[in-house]
C-alpha cells in the first residue's frame, strides 16, 4: 500500500501544485483566491483549522486530503469533513487514492467520529472510485445550502440595526 503520513510545513510546496490540479480539474480556478501562507496557518497554526495527510510513492507527494471536524448535535459527536482528496493523474491506479480515505477513516474512527462526509461534482468520475470503497451519495433528502461572503455581507448589512 502506498504510505500516508501527516502533512508537513516542508509539503506545502507540493500541495499547493496539487491543490491548482484540482481547481484545473473541477473547473474552479476562479475560486483559487487562497495563498499558500493562508494555507499553511490553517493547518499549523493555533488553533489548527485543518489537517492534512500526504500519499508518497518513490519519495514523492503524489496525492493528498485535507480535512476538518464538523459536529453533529443531534448525535453530540463528531464527523470528519473531507474536504480535499486529490491523486495526481499519474499516480491514480496505484493505491494512492485507496491508502488516503483508508487513513482519513482510521482517523475518523480513532477519534470517535460516527460518520465522514465530503462533496463530489455530479459529473466527476472520482464518484465510482469512491463508491467502490463503499461510500455512497448521502442526501437522504437534504439539500445542501450556502451563502458566500457577499450574501452574508448583504443579510448582515440589511438587518443591522439604524
């Protein structure tokens, strides 16, 4: 199996190029607005935001994940949100995308959480990946929503008293 192990400060370079794959990939580019210095407080910083674990082959970062804790209140206790998990074309097929959700699951389950969750875009073909390891579309009749930081500006600017 490909070995997985912590993200370091001295990855940040790589995971950064990776990170830029995935936005090429998903077509999101127009997103990538963070700096690799946001990323880095983010993840070593006090307090940590965020995690990350890199996939090697060869002495090489080929893939990573980065995650957070989200909570569960009805359940009062935690999940794991993947956030990130991106292989680079290369290295797919060679167990790298396997050893990084094994780890982002024995992670999970080591530190008590009852569920991991993440999002896929409906047309990427990481879904049958992720279905093979035995994940499956969780909507159960939920749709998700969101504001981004221009509706919460407005929502914020309309309520706020005279």
């Amino acid at each position: 199996m490909t070995p997985v192990r912590s993200m370091t400060r001295a990855d940040l370079p790589r995971v950064c190029e990776l990170l830029r794959q995935l936005a090429d990939f998903e077509k999101l580019t127009d997103m990538l607005t963070g700096t690799p210095a946001m990323l880095e407080r983010a993840l070593f910083d006090d307090p940590q935001r965020l995690e990350g674990i890199v996939a090697e082959r060869d002495g090489r970062i080929v893939g990573y994940a980065l995650f957070h804790y989200t909570f569960s209140s009805f359940r009062a206790t935690p999940r794991l949100w993947l956030e990130d998990l991106f292989v680079d074309p290369i290295a797919r097929g060679t167990g790298a995308g396997d050893a990084l959700v094994t780890e982002f699951c024995r992670i999970a389950l080591e530190r008590g959480c009852h569920r991991v969750d993440w999002d896929v875009l409906d047309w990427n073909p990481a879904r049958q990946f992720y279905e093979r390891l035995g994940a499956s579309a969780s909507s159960e009749g939920w749709t998700r929503y969101g504001m981004d930081a221009a509706a919460m500006r407005q929502l914020v600017e309309r309520t706020r008293p005279s």
